[in-house]
C-alpha cells in the first residue's frame, strides 16, 4: 500500500478507471501540504469499498492526476457489522469517538439525542458539525487504510431511533447499561452478521429510555464495574465487540450476540 492515500467520492470513479482526479482540500493536501511531485506512489480509495494503487501523474494549480495501475484487494473492512448508536456528548468529544471507532473498524455511527443530552444538536445534512463529522470519518478510513468510510447519520431522537428499527436490522440490539449484571460476554450465533450497540450521553440513559429499548428488543450491556465516561464507553464498546468477533486480530470467544 502506497505511503500517502487520498479520497475519491464513488460517483467520480468509473467502473474501470485508468485514471483519477483529486480535487478540492485532497489536491491542496497532496499539491500544497506533502508536496508531492510526479512519480510518486499513490493510492485512492472511493469510501464505499474500492481501492487503487497508482503514480501521481501532474500537478497543476486546480487538480493532480493519478495513473491508477492496479486494483486495492486487502481484506481490511470487517465482515461484522457495528453500528454505533451514540449519545451526543458535551462539546467535541464525538469528534474522538467518530475517529476512533472509525480507525477501529465500526459501520455505521447514529448520533443519538437522548433526555440527557446538553449539547446543541441542529438538524439536516447542511448542519455544519454533521459535516464536520464525516470528514472526520473520511480522514480516520484514509489514515487508518479502510476502503469504506462509515456513514454518520443525521443525529435522531433515542425514542425515534428505537421505534424505526425493523425486527430484521440487526441480529442483536445491545443498549450499555453499568448496572447490567456481569458475567460471560453474549456469543454470537454462526448466522449473525452485525450488531447494533447503543451509547448513553453524559448522565447516562433515563429509566423511561431504558425501558422502552428493553421493550423494542435491546439487551442489557455492561462493559464491567467501572464507570467510564461516555466517549470511552462507545469506543471501548465497537473494539470489544469487533474483537470477540475476530475483526481485530483474533478471539478469545465467538460472541453469540442474539
């Protein structure tokens, strides 16, 4: 894999590309931040699961051109599929969670606003913190050599989150709650293909949101004695779960999430 990798939306990517064209903030940091000259080994990946190995071709003021020459086929997106659904904390801390869950390996990140939730959620794919967000998802993939960049979703009322859910979404629901009883973390069945696990905010969910969860199918999860903040509790969650599925190297167990 070439040293430097730079995004390419899907749509801008032919079928079968020979040729591609970085424009935008990925020219100026290829042309004007790495400094990069013609002949150098690059990669491009589209976000949603392709890759290339190319040579950088020109460079001109507006755009660089990249020779693409072979085809990206590592095997680096997990076959497990994790949806955050995460509680928005105060400030910017969802900005350590959405880059850290990204370079873990999670599918798909819910921004969640709960009862508890202080901080100031706007509406609507324009809202410039939910930008900010999926560029921040787009440069962890990039960093961290994922070919698919997790979908960050427009942040959603828990309840309505919840309630929109089909029976059929996910072979398991998980909702983080400290007081779960303990003991050996839930296997998950040889038919099972992904999982969503939800994330309190600050404060953590209220009895009436834990309840109506429970009541749509969730299970109870803890993540052991300790009361971690909300932004490792996510964090510490999408690794767990990824591990004990074999996505992070290995497992100690197979979890059976149903």
């Amino acid at each position: 894999m070439a040293e430097h990798r730079f995004f390419v939306p899907a749509g801008e990517l032919p079928d079968a590309p020979e040729r591609a064209i970085l424009r935008g903030p990925e020219h100026h940091h290829l042309s004007r931040v790495l400094r990069l000259r013609p002949g150098a080994p690059v990669a491009v990946f589209d976000g949603e699961g392709r890759g290339f190995d190319g040579v950088l071709e020109s460079v001109s003021r507006e755009e660089s051109h990249i020779s693409l020459k072979a085809p990206d086929r590592r095997n680096v997106e997990p076959v497990f599929r994790v949806t955050l659904a995460q509680g928005i904390p105060a400030h910017d801390r969802m900005d350590l969670i959405i880059q850290k869950a990204t370079e873990i390996g999670v599918w798909e990140i819910q921004p969640i606003v709960a009862e508890r939730t202080t901080a100031r959620v706007g509406s609507g794919p324009g809202w410039k913190r939910l930008e900010r967000w999926r560029r921040i998802a787009c440069e962890a993939a990039r960093q961290s050599g994922r070919l698919r960049v997790p979908l960050v979703r427009e942040p959603s009322p828990w309840d309505d989150y919840h309630a929109a859910l089909p029976a059929s979404a996910h072979d398991s629901k998980l909702v983080l709650c400290p007081e779960a009883p303990g003991g050996e973390p839930p296997a998950r069945s040889s038919s099972s293909s992904g999982c969503i696990v939800a994330v309190g905010p600050e404060g953590g969910w209220t009895d009436q949101e834990l309840r109506a969860a429970l009541g749509r199918g969730f299970a109870r999860l803890s993540l052991g004695p300790r009361v971690l903040r909300t932004e490792t509790a996510g964090i510490v969650a999408v690794a767990l779960l990824l591990f004990l599925a074999g996505e992070l190297g290995g497992a100690l167990k197979k979890p059976d999430l149903s």
